[in-house]
C-alpha cells in the first residue's frame, strides 16, 4: 500500500480480497499500537513508522529476490526482468543489447530521467541498476565508470555563434538559456560554471525533456545545453564547443551494495565495467 497509495490497488497487486488486506493492516497496527498509514477516503498514506517499515520490508524483500533467482535459474542468466533507471538510452541501450545477447529469455524495464530521479528510484528499490552521468559516494552504493562525456552549448542554424562553433563561456552571459528541469546533470553543470565566473543569463526556460529542449532550441527561445553523443545529426542546429572552461561529465553504472551479488544485477554491472573498459582504450 505503501507504494500504490489505496487498500483496493494494493490488494489486486497482492491477491488478496481488500477487506482480508484491511484487516491485516489493523490487526498489525493494534498489536504493535502503532499506526501505518493515515486513511483518506479512497486513498492511504504512510506514516513515518509506516515509511521506515516499509524501507525495512523492501530490503527484506530483495534479499528473498536474490535467493529465489539462485534457486529459479537467473544465476545461469536463463531468465529474470531487469529494472533500470537511467537519466539518458544512449549510454545504457548497448549494455542491454549486451546482456540479451547473452540470453535472450531476459526482459528490462527502462525509465528515463534526470540524474536526481534516477539515483532516487535506485534508493527506493524501485530500479534494479541505473546508468547516470552524477557522481557517488555514497556508501549504499557501487559504481563503475562508462565513459567521459562533455556538455556542449548547441543552437539554431542561424545564430551567431553557429559559425564559430567555438565560444568561452562569457559569450552566454544576458543570453536566454533553454535548460532541462532541476535535477537534470547539464543543467548543474552549466549552472556551476556560469555562478563559478559570476556569468548571468538573461532568462532561464526551464523544458521537461531533452525532446522538448531540442524543440524550444530550435523555435529560437535560447542556447541549449547537452552531451556531445546526444546531439546527434540534426541541420537545424550547431555545436558550440565551451573553450574556457571544463564541462566534462562522467557516467556511471550504478546499483545498490546490498544488491551486488544478485544474478543480473552483476552481470549488468560487469557489462558496464567491460563497456567501460573499452572505451577508455579507445580514448587512449
């Protein structure tokens, strides 16, 4: 309930009729004289006793995962369904091609966002690994590093500095930016670089997708901010490379510590390390 927000959907998810799940709702909270979840109407919410039990059971529950899948067959990687968060396909598609080369019986889930949802969703057991260009040091987690990548500014074929394709970062100063949510890594980055110069924008328009800034970019509302593999052949725009300041980005695969030894947990993290690997000897 706790993740679906009412008694009626929890007890579909469960198999359980809503009154038998109602009550054994009750029965735990008068027997530990606490209470999990506030009723309102329809819906339910969970306490913060009803959160912590909540992030207990998830942990709990993911360790019976682990051992259903030794026991079931996933240590073979003959089957199982894999749950990945990531703030970009471009980096994560090809490790997934990897892996379903491997064994075709496998299934994924793949949820785009920004880097701040992404790792959130990791947290929350809500993905089984993720792929984000943020940095980790958390000690609930593990990471290895994909690749390098770079933020570049990209504009409309007719702007002034589509012919240079080159600029510091002083030529963005009293311009209009358009720029992903917050949360999102190139925003971060071009926001610390231009407060690091003491650079101001004359306005910031905030767009939801990197579908939506490529379009906003496009109809001419400002100079837009992505990774150079993600710009892609497009004529309506040109790359402008920042020459002063250093907006290079790493990207990471990412899962939880407690979850290294599942089946397809690792074998996902060991085809990122392999992916990894290759790019830096083609870099070198």
């Amino acid at each position: 309930m706790a993740e679906s927000g009412s008694f009626s959907a929890a007890a579909r998810a469960s198999g359980l009729s809503q009154p038998n799940l109602s009550s054994q709702v009750t029965t735990l909270e008068q027997a530990y004289g606490v209470r999990l979840f506030d009723r309102r109407g329809r819906t339910v919410a969970p306490t913060e006793t009803g959160r912590q039990l909540h992030g207990i059971t998830t942990r709990l529950f993911a360790v019976q995962d682990e051992a259903r899948a030794l026991l079931a067959g996933e240590q073979a990687l003959t089957r199982g369904h894999l749950r990945i968060a990531a703030d970009s396909a471009h980096h994560v598609v090809p490790i997934m091609a990897a892996l379903r080369d491997r064994a075709e019986g496998l299934t994924f889930a793949l949820a785009i966002d920004n880097s701040a949802v992404v790792l959130e969703r990791l947290l929350r057991h809500e993905a089984d690994v993720a792929v984000m260009a943020k940095s980790v040091s958390d000690p609930r987690l593990h990471a290895v590093r994909l690749r390098t990548d770079r933020v570049v500014l990209f504009v409309p074929s007719r702007h002034p500095l589509a012919k240079r394709g080159r600029a510091p970062l002083s030529a963005l100063a009293g311009q209009s930016l358009v720029l992903r949510e917050r949360g999102s890594i190139t925003r971060e980055v071009v926001e610390q670089a231009m407060a690091a110069a003491d650079i101001r924008p004359d306005a910031i328009v905030e767009v939801q997708t990197r579908e939506g800034v490529r379009e906003a970019v496009a109809a001419g509302f400002g100079i837009g901010a992505v990774f150079a593999s993600e710009l892609g052949e497009d004529r309506r725009f040109r790359p402008v490379l920042v020459t002063d300041t250093d907006l290079n980005v790493a990207e990471y695969a990412v899962c939880l510590q407690e979850r290294r030894r599942v089946a397809l947990v690792r074998a996902f993290i060991d085809e990122a390390t392999l992916a990894g690997a290759r790019t830096s000897r083609s870099a070198s």
